[in-house]
C-alpha cells in the first residue's frame, strides 16, 4: 500500500503547474472556422499537431498513448488531477484495511463463507465505501437468480445469445436440461432461449504463482413457463474438464459460480480498459491534432476527456506493473493482462460497431430476431434512460452550431478531424472514413451519434464495470473472488473445507477489498464532479456564450439525471424479496455518484 502512496507523491511533486488543465484561464469563446481568423487558427492547430504525437500504446497493445511536449504535457498535468483524487481516497482505505484487520483477528480469521460476507463487511469500509455494499449481494449471493442477473446487470458485455444452427462448444446431459428448462439443449437452441459467455480464451493467459482458476463457458437461458434468465451450465475447461450444474451438490454448484465469477471480474476490468479509455482516447486525440481549442466540439470533448490521460500511466506503474497490484492480487498476472488488451481491441475497440443498442441487438439481448426478449435486463433499462438524456443534450448542442447541414459539410476542422481519426490515429470503424481516399461528408445526426458515444463511453460504460461498482457488487467476497488459492478439484462432491481452502486466505482477501476500494471515488459527489454536472459546470457554459440553447440543454439534462438518481437511490425489494426479477439491487450507474468522465 506505500508503493501506491510513493506514486501519487511522486506524481504531483513532478507534474508542472504550468501545464495543469485549463479550466478557467482560457475563456475564448466557442467559434466555427468559416467564422473566424482562420489563419489564426490554422497556426495554432499546426502547433498543436506538432506538440501532440501519437506515441505507443500503454497497457497492452491498442490505441495510441500522447507523446510530444504538448501530449506528455497533458498526461503529467491529468496524473496530477488524479493523484489529488487518489489521495483523498487511498488513505481512507488504509485506516479502513487496519480496522478489517483488527475484526478479523478477532474472529480468529476466517472459519466459513459467513465469515467472508460479514466479518469482512459488517460496519467496515465506511470511509472509502460510505454508500455501503449493493442491497442483497451479500445476503444473497448462493442465489442462482443473483448469479444469473449479473450478467444483465454487472457485466452484461461477454454475454450473447446463440444462434439456431450454431456449433455449441459443450454438451450436457438430456435429463438435467430437460429437469431444469423442461427443454432439451438443441430446443432450446432453436428457440432462441439459449444464451454463453465465453471466457475460454483465458487458457493460455500467464497466471501467477500460487493461484488457481478455471476458464470457464457457461449456458444460461430463458425458461419457457416463468420466463426467468437462469443458469444452465458451466464447464472450467481445465483439469478434469468438469461441468457443473444446479442439479450438483450445493457446494460443488458454488464453487462453479466462483470459478466463474473469477474469470468475469478479470473481464471485466480488463474489457473496460479497453473498450473505454482507449477508444475514447484516441478518438479524443485525432480531435486535439485537427480542431482549433475554440471549436466548439473540441471544447465538448476537452470536458469529457478531462484528466482521461492519467490512468494508462498509472496503471502502468501501480497495477499492470510486474508484482504490481494486478499480480498480487488476480489470478491472471500482467502479463496475461496485456495479451488481453490486441486479442480483443479489433472488437470492442470498433467505434461504431459497439454503440449502445448496436451491440446489444447483435449479442441478441436487445431487438433479437430469434427467441423471447429478456424479461428483465437492467443494465439496459438504466443505461438507455441516461443515453436518452446524453442524446438529447448533443442533439441541442450540434443543431445550436449547426443549424443547416451545409454549415457542417464545410467546417473544415471537422471534416479532418473525421478523416485524421480514420486514418493516421488508426480509430476502428469511426464514421465517415474516407473512401478511396476522398473525405466522406458526415452529417448532424452522424455528428450527434458521435458525441454521444463519446459521452456513452466516458459516463456510462466505464463505470458499468469500474470506479465503484466492483467494491459494492461485482468484486464482493466471498462469491466474486478475482483469484483462487488451492488447486481446483477433480472430482465432484467437495467439502466445506475444501470449499474454504479455495478462497482468498485473510490478508489476500482484505487485500482484494482494499485495490476495488480505492478504485471508488465517494468525494466526487460534493465536488460536482458526477455524471448529474456533466454539462452545467459554470466556466465550460461560459465558452456557449450566444447559445442560450445550450445552456437550457444543459439545466435539463441535470434535471433528469436527478431523478434518475432520486429512483436510484429510492431503489428497494418487492414482496417477493426481488428488484427487476432479481435479489439484489444494481445501482452502479448513479448518475449522482459515478463521474462524467474516465475517473480511473
């Protein structure tokens, strides 16, 4: 925990205050190029694109990492901004950490999976955690109805519906699909109620010493009386190849939920490095090589990159580090993790391709052509209402600039922009690439699309998966543990004690609690520093001056992201001890709790 601690002092004690990001010191007001001192501003753009490189990737190879005086400048005034957030909260978690140490050495350790959801838990992390764990994930984790909403809800994105006619990857035996689903596994195939994650492709991943894992495939699917997404099976793909399912011992069917949920929360974080920071970043970087600082869509971006290029750095030096945080504690080291990052970019890294309903609809959770739609898939639900609101506030803003698509087609910073992040910033699947080496005119709506993508990207998605849902939900003990410490069993019908031996032992389980906590950023909330003020912040509207419409735009988007907040928060069970068809209550996208922006 010190070496965490030496980073942030040595982070700001070397950023340079000249360089720190301009929030007020530079007022200019927002202006299109066929309004302006053009030759101004074509200066100050080449300036820009000679100060501002594309230098490697961080973290994995994917999109390109700020390089120059301008880019590196950038990074040490952004690692500054977070080095402040981190110590508000990193010390917070260490005083947390002492007294979880101190409860369970006076519980004498821990004896049982009680131990791990309680003495772990109960009236501990207040000051790093203060919004407490998510409501019934503790309480009910031995649930397969929680085990199976997780995946439309914590993590959704590994999750897809199969196809009738498709190759399945494992089968299982007649009588338990049929006593579980009352259908066989080829009818529920053909009537579309099938569903996989895949998480086999970790087999060959480098993992650290001493920790154990599968890399498992699981079924889910939709029964066809209740209409409830369930789990079918799991299959670990190692060892003895066993599959499990709920028809197991009680303990056996846990453990393949764990092994599971091991292999899920190394997706998960590793998917949102790469499907958030590095498309967002080098979609952000093509804009500062192309676009003037008073172009009105760069200020727009400048607010939702704010301190974005601090995290691939500090990752790189605390976590993806080699003993590093990553190692220490996740069954898949650093070196498993930067494998991760090119053998899934071409993928979730596609601009276009991965917007919201996009990529529902093609995993067939969202519109599918095959099969009953999800009774219940609150991800969506709470995903779409803030997309609406992101949506409608860029509507506003692009029309307000842009009131005929003529004034669009001839901004000249625009359109190079969209053919510099085509081309030289090498964005996948980026709208309006040129073609046969001629620019392709985009339009408003296609501009529209855009922003909000971006703001989907930095706002919503980051932190489905990051900041503070891990320690609250999908990173709980003892049923999400990111490593195992005993070999996986070979044989069915495994003890309690066995059971126990697999879980993180104290000091590693504390340790898994402490990095998820640090992660979280509760103060972000009083310093207006949430997604509800995305757009209402004083010296970013001050850059509309004229634009009355845009600031209107941006009162009612604050409006509706409280009450999503208020409902929320206001968030509880039914009478049949259920949320949305589920045990447990998701909150991970608050918009009055988690940032506007890449927070880490």
């Amino acid at each position: 925990m010190r070496f965490f601690t030496s980073i942030i002092v040595a982070a700001i004690a070397t950023a340079n205050a000249t360089v720190l990001r301009r929030e007020i010191t530079d007022l200019v007001e927002a202006s299109l190029p066929q309004f302006s001192n053009i030759t101004a501003r074509l200066e100050a753009i080449s300036t820009k694109r000679q100060g501002w490189l594309y230098g490697p990737s961080l973290l994995g190879n994917a999109s390109f990492f700020p390089a120059g005086t301008l880019g590196s400048a950038r990074m040490q005034a952004d690692m500054a901004l977070f080095s402040l957030d981190s110590a508000w909260v990193a010390p917070r978690a260490q005083a947390d950490l002492l007294a979880v140490q101190q409860a369970v050495a006076n519980n004498g350790g821990l004896h049982s999976l009680d131990d791990y959801a309680h003495v772990l838990y109960d009236r501990q992390w207040t000051a790093s955690v203060p919004g407490g764990i998510g409501k019934g994930i503790l309480a009910n984790y031995t649930q397969d109805l929680l085990f199976s909403m997780e995946r439309l809800s914590l993590n959704c994105y590994p999750l897809r519906r199969l196809q009738p006619g498709e190759t399945l990857p494992f089968t299982v035996d007649l009588n338990t699909t049929v006593e579980l689903t009352t259908l066989s596994l080829p009818a529920l195939l053909e009537s579309g109620r099938l569903f996989i994650v895949d998480h086999s492709y970790q087999l060959p991943y480098p993992k650290g010493a001493g920790k154990y894992g599968a890399s498992s495939t699981a079924y889910f699917f939709i029964h066809p009386i209740s209409g409830d997404f369930l789990p079918l099976a799991i299959k670990t793909n190692v060892g003895a190849d066993l599959i499990y399912t709920p028809l197991d011992s009680a303990n056996d069917w846990l453990l393949a939920k764990i092994m599971f949920n091991e292999n899920d929360i190394f997706h998960a974080q590793m998917f949102h490095l790469v499907a958030s920071h590095d498309v967002a970043e080098i979609v952000h970087q093509a804009a500062m090589r192309t676009m003037s600082d008073e172009h009105p869509v760069m200020i727009l971006l400048e607010r939702l990159m704010f301190q974005a290029y601090a995290v691939r750095p500090a990752g790189n030096a605390v976590l993806f580090s080699d003993g590093g945080y990553l190692d220490r504690a996740f069954f898949i080291n650093h070196l498993g993790a930067a494998q991760f990052v090119p053998d899934f970019y071409p993928t979730v890294g596609r601009f276009q391709a991965n917007y919201l309903s996009t990529d529902l609809a093609s995993r067939g959770l969202l519109n599918s052509t095959t099969g009953p739609e999800l009774k219940h898939f609150p991800f969506y639900d709470d995903a779409k209402v803030i997309h609406d609101g992101i949506f409608n506030f860029m509507t506003t803003f692009v029309n307000a600039y842009y009131p005929s698509e003529d004034l669009l087609t001839t901004d000249p910073e625009l359109s190079a922009w969209f053919t510099e992040a085509s081309t030289s910033a090498a964005v996948l699947d980026f709208p309006c690439a040129p073609k046969d080496g001629q620019p392709t005119a985009c339009d408003r709506s296609t501009l529209i699309e855009i922003l909000t993508h971006m703001a989907y990207l930095t706002g919503v998605q980051h932190h489905a998966l990051n900041t503070g849902d891990p320690v609250y939900s999908s990173g709980t003990l003892p049923f999400h543990p990111t490593a195992l410490y005993s070999p996986l069993p070979t044989t069915k019908n495994i003890s309690d004690t066995t059971l126990l031996a697999m879980l993180p032992p104290p000091s590693d389980a504390i340790f898994q609690i402490y990095l998820l906590a640090i992660f979280n950023r509760p103060q972000f909330e009083a310093q207006n520093k949430t997604l509800v003020h995305a757009f209402s912040e004083p010296s970013f509207l001050a850059r509309f001056k004229g634009r009355e419409e845009v600031e209107r735009a941006a009162v009612v988007f604050r409006g509706r992201m409280e009450e999503v907040s208020g409902e929320v928060r206001g968030r509880g069970f039914d009478e049949a001890g259920l949320w949305k068809g589920m045990p447990f209550v998701y909150r991970s996208l608050d918009p009055g709790t988690v940032p506007f922006f890449l927070a880490v």
